[in-house]
C-alpha cells in the first residue's frame, strides 16, 4: 500500500491507492483481455525523458510520467526503464493511472474507435511493467469521445473508474464503472442523470474502503469543485459543506482533490481545499486543510496557510511538506521567491526551509517546484518545471530539504 500522495500531478492523473474491501459483482469483459509482454529496451535519453510527474514508492523505487510514456526506476530516480503498455498512450487528457505499489499499476486509456468515437481499455500490471494485461470498458457507443477522468484502487481487486464524456462548458456528466477482479471487468454503477443522489458530476474519486469514497468536481466550468460522499460504493452521493475557519467570510470553498487516508484502516484523513476570496485579490487567497477522525463523516479546519500553494506531498497524517511561492502571473520568467515548508503535527504549526544554493540558482532563473515527493521525513524529491522546452529537472534531498543534489535521469 501505498502511503502518500503528492498534489498536484501534471499530466497525467495519478490516484492513491488505499487497502481495503468490496462487495461488489462483475459481469463479463465484453472482449477477451490479453496478455503483452513489453520491449524493455533502454531507448530513453537524457534529453528525450522529458519527466513530468514522479511517484516513489520507496528511497528506491518509483514511477515516472514523461513524454506519453510511463517509466520506472530502481535506484532511486539515477536510471529510468521505459515500461509502457504495447499500445500508444498517444492522448494525454485520454490517460489517467493509480499505483499500488513497486510493482503494481493501472492504467486507463482512451483510444480511436473508428465512426463509434473512442473506447476506454485499462491496462494493468504486477510485475513491475515487464507485461501487462488488458481489458476494455464497455461504454456506450455513439459516436461521442469519452475520456478516463480518474482511477482509484483500494487493493489489488477493488477500484473504481470514472469516465467522462466530451461536453460543453455548462455540463460535467460523469459514468462511475467498478470492478472487484484487478481490473479484469468492470460495471458502470452510477451516471449523472440528475436524478435524487445520483453522481453529481464527472470528477476525482478516492474511496477509504469498498463503501465509503468521495467525488470532487464541478457541474460547470464557472463554479467551484465541490465535495461529494458516497457510503455505498459509489450507488448514491450526498455532498458535504465545508465551515469556513474564523476570520474568512465573503468568499468560496474550492475542494482542490478528494481526501486522503493514510492507513489501511486508519479515520484520520486530510482534505486539501483553496479559499477564494470575493475579491479575488492574490493576497487574500489561501490554503485550507481540513482533517477528520471519523473516516471523513466531519472535517474541522487547520490554520490557512498564504500564499496559496497546491503544491504538498502528506507522508502520514502528521508529517506533511508543502512549498509555498509568491504569486506570479502565467508565463513569468521573473525569479522565483518560495520556501519549503514542513509540519509534524498534522497542520498545527510548520517550520520553514529556504532553498540552498542548487535549488535557489534554478527558481532565479524563473523554474518553479511542480511537484514534492517524499519517501519519508529525509528522503524526497523536488521536480522543477523548465522555462522553456528543455526538460525539466530533478533534484534529490536525503537531509530533510536542507540540501539539493540534481540528479540527471537516464
């Protein structure tokens, strides 16, 4: 099992993977599922890697997005094996993943379907990637895209997947499908139709167990990502309000993913969320993390944090790390002014980090920290998001974050 999550992830949507039961009944794959070894040439550069997301399951292993490709690495991110399924995983929006651990991952994506628009095939393997098995989705064919907007696993039997269709500005449907045999078949057990408790929306899901999972969306591209429960697997949905902690009134809760639980049969789970303010003031803005002790039933508010940062990597429900920067406008190469921040107390009170001089000389040149992960309280790593179309970089800390080793994937 997996014990932390990062937020945010680039690309492509990577969903934490918690330990758990289900009473669920599949029905039969409506194609046969097969079984594809992969070429596990080193065709990978330096230069062509191209990492957009990392996920360490351990100080030595993990897992990587670059370039459309899904990678690996057994040494601690130094040497990255290319273990993408046989078929092209050509459409970012199409792909979303869920890792469970060193060795297992899914991966849902959407191909070209001919005049039947596109169809969803989910790929999944326990070996580490050296083959993988796979099985289509069966979706309703008319002619319309459809895209997999988020795939959760809470063992190695049980997930979930949520597939969207194309749609307009004003609408968010979703198609809520499960399955309880690795991803072998799959069920669809709720659609957004507007009907009472329905799926609210196409959106993130995260479940704690076989019955209890949250959705986090919106229903139009105008308002703000909202928080959905469900306590029988995904059947019916009732959203949960969210209190403003004292001194925030006049503005919105924007639910920025579902929440986190980091053990396998552990209530204590965190809730990541933005205020926006009425004024829309960059100052006013802020984080707001909520936790709960009764498996997501009630949340209860943490200090905020300014500025306003979706950049955090939880590694239990204490030990937390999030780097905060100044706001800057979209497409800024003006110097980056930021700080590590950690806390050991669940969000009470954090210590602050500044950068040391091989992070520091890479946010002067304008490159912002896109991702934090950590293995645990010493060993993490920084992906620094390049200015322009060189690759970003990678850099490694095993003393807390108190020093940076860029590291040069191959």
């Amino acid at each position: 099992m997996e014990k932390k999550i990062s937020i945010p992830v680039a690309v492509l949507i990577i969903s934490l993977l918690l330990v758990g039961c289900s009473g669920l009944s599949m029905g039969k794959p409506a194609e046969p599922q097969t079984n594809q070894p992969v070429n596990t040439t080193d065709n990978t550069s330096k230069e062509a890697l191209g990492l957009s997301s990392i996920r360490m399951v351990t100080e030595t292993t993990g897992w990587a997005l670059g370039n459309g490709r899904i990678l690996r690495t057994i040494d601690g991110g130094n040497q990255w094996e290319d273990i993408t399924p046989p078929e092209k995983l050509a459409n970012p929006r199409g792909t979303t993943l869920a890792f469970l651990d060193a060795n297992t991952v899914w991966v849902a994506t959407s191909t070209e379907d001919g005049s039947k628009g596109s169809k969803i095939i989910v790929f999944r393997t326990n070996n580490g990637g050296q083959s993988w098995q796979s099985a289509p989705v069966s979706v309703e064919n008319n002619g319309a895209e459809r895209f997999p907007r988020s795939l959760n696993f809470i063992d190695s039997e049980r997930g979930w997947l949520m597939i969207e269709p194309d749609h307009g500005m004003n609408s968010s449907p979703g198609q809520l499908f499960a399955t309880t045999d690795s991803g072998a078949t799959w069920s669809k057990i709720s659609i957004t139709d507007g009907s009472q408790n329905a799926l609210p929306f196409g959106g993130t899901i995260r479940f704690r167990n076989s019955a209890t999972g949250w959705v986090v969306g919106a229903n139009t591209s105008t308002t703000r990502n909202k928080l959905y429960m469900t306590r029988d697997g995904g059947l019916t949905w009732q959203q949960q309000k969210l209190v403003l902690p004292n001194g925030f009134s006049g503005g919105e809760i924007d639910v920025v993913s579902p929440p986190v639980f980091l053990s396998t049969d552990s209530k204590e789970g965190i809730l990541m969320t933005t205020f926006v303010p009425e004024s829309h003031k960059t100052i006013e803005y802020a984080t707001i993390f909520y936790v709960t002790q009764d498996g997501g039933l009630t949340w209860q508010s943490r200090k905020p944090v300014k500025p306003e940062s979706l950049t955090i990597d939880f590694i239990n429900a204490n030990d937390w790390w999030h780097w905060r920067s100044e706001h800057r406008d979209t497409g800024s190469t003006a110097p980056v002014n930021g700080k590590l921040y950690h806390t050991s107390n669940g969000g009470k009170t954090w210590s602050e980090t500044n950068p040391d001089k091989t992070l520091q000389e890479l946010l002067q040149k304008g490159q912002n920290i896109m991702e934090l992960d950590f293995a645990d309280c010493k060993i993490g790593w920084v992906l620094v998001r390049s200015k322009d179309s060189s690759p970003n970089t990678l850099l490694k800390t095993t003393d807390g974050g108190n020093t940076w080793t860029r590291i040069y994937p191959k």
